[in-house]
C-alpha cells in the first residue's frame, strides 16, 4: 500500500521574489513508449485519463500536492502578461519522505499576436508554443481584441492556434454538426520581442468511419490527427462510428485511441475525403 503524503514547493523569480498565481501542473510520467503496442498497461491508462493535479501558487509563491510516492511531470505556468516563462520538468522522483523543493523561473522575450477570421479578431483562442526540441511547451489564450502575449527564452518555436467553437462557422454532415475552422500553424525564430500574425481559415473535412475487425462500429472513440510529431485536431466518433475533422491541406498521421504504433498516414487536398479505418 503507498502512503498519501503532502509535497510542497515554492516558485521564486531570479532576485529570489516569489510568484504568485502561477499555475503548478503536476502528473504522473508516461514513459517514451506508453502509447505503442509495446505500451504497460498503466503507462496507456495514464495517458488516455489524463490524471493530473493542479495548484496555484499563494502570496508566499508557495503550492502544496497530496500525492503518492512515485515518478511525476512539473510543469509551472506564470500568470498572463508575466515577464517570466515556463519551466517543465520531467521524471521528477517523489519519495516517501516530504520534502519541500524550491524552483526559479527566468526573463524571456514577449512573444505576441493577434488572431482573427474573416475580418474578426477572436477571443479565447487557445495558443499552443512547442520549442523546436520539443523539450518545452507554453499555452495562452487570446483576450476580447484577439490578442495573446507569453514570454519564452530564445530559440525556435512551432505555434498552434485553435479558434474557440464559438466562433467557428458550422457544417452539417449526416444530420451531425461539426466547427469548421482549421488549427493555425508556424514555425518562428524568437531573439527577441517577437510579433505574428494570426490569420485562421475553414478547414477541408477528413471523415470516415472507424470500426473493429468484424466490421461493427467503434463509437466514443478519440481519433487525432497529428503533423510533425503534434497533435493538431481530435475528435471523438458518434454511435456509428463516424468522425470528422477540418484541417489545412496537408500530410498528416491519423491516430485512434492514442495508438501511435498504429497511425494511418494520408495527403489531405483541396477537396473533402473519406478515410475508413
């Protein structure tokens, strides 16, 4: 049996003043090959539950967890508008031991932009930054004029900006109605304040049907399509069986149920196509 223990930390900034509300994410590790057909049974639960805890840090800059001895994910997350950027820490041991850790965020450039479709600027738009060695992962949303400003330390970055179902015109297939604004994606260099600008547009639909090998229907299913390595679109399939994404034209690895061992690769074009799986 394990022990339910209390582990808390602190976040400072580089002077030793502490953050407060920033948002501590703590998780269970999924090791490199939860998610092929080699994958532990435990490593595939944690991934597709996404178990997870988050806290935010208090005027002390100080955060507290009630966890299980074990190998955990840390990702720290300042406040909008903070000067400060991330930290995402990986395979951190957690011992039976409570034991209080302090950790230190540093100053990076802004990285700012704006969003809009069709003329419109777009509120709550989520802003995903992934670094090019896919060590660090940032997320923002746009405020009520579009816009989105997060600090990142130098280098290069691929951006991803979902529009908000809200905002996004609907097409009806097979009496279902799907959001059809596609992810918007760019690879930037940041040296120092950087702006983009955002501009989303509809997506072409890549539907189909997913089923087992007698040919019976797979409903509640996650389907995902993935680009170089990052989830850009996911979906979930109806009581037939049927899924449907917008997406840019493109190449793109199509995933079900997180399995990457089994993705079907297809070049989507200009016109909407059919993939049964």
């Amino acid at each position: 049996p394990y022990t339910t223990l209390f582990r808390s930390g602190e976040v400072k900034d580089v002077f030793g003043q502490p953050v407060v509300d920033a948002e501590v994410l703590l998780r269970p590790s999924i090791l490199p090959a939860s998610t092929g057909e080699n994958a532990a049974p435990e490593s595939i639960l944690i991934a597709e539950l996404a178990l997870e805890s988050r806290a935010l840090t208090s005027a002390e800059g100080k955060f507290q967890f009630a966890v299980e001895p074990g190998v955990y994910d840390l990702k720290i997350t300042p406040k909008d508008q903070s000067l400060l950027f991330g930290s995402n820490l990986q395979g951190i041991q957690i011992e039976d031991e409570p034991v209080q850790k302090s950790f230190t965020l540093q100053e990076g450039h802004r990285l700012r932009g704006q969003v809009a479709y069709d003329g419109r600027l777009l509120s709550q738009c989520l802003v995903r930054i992934i670094s090019s060695d896919r060590k660090n992962e940032y997320f923002s949303r746009t405020d009520q004029d579009g816009q989105f400003a997060i600090s990142v330390p130098a280098g290069g970055y691929k951006i991803f900006v979902s529009a908000h179902p809200k905002d996004a015109p609907t097409i009806s297939i097979d009496g279902t109605d799907y959001a059809s604004l596609a992810t918007w994606s760019k690879s930037v260099v940041v040296g120092g304040d950087t702006h983009v600008a955002v501009r989303i547009t509809e997506g072409t639909a890549l539907m189909g049907r997913i089923s087992d090998d007698a040919g019976q229907a797979r409903p509640g299913v996650k389907v995902s399509a993935f680009c170089d390595q990052e989830s850009l679109a996911s979906g979930t399939t109806d009581g037939e069986g049927r899924y449907c994404l917008f997406l840019v034209p493109g190449t793109y690895s199509i995933v079900v149920h997180n399995d990457r061992g089994g993705e079907t690769e297809v070049e989507l074009k200009e016109e909407p196509q059919i993939l049964d799986i």
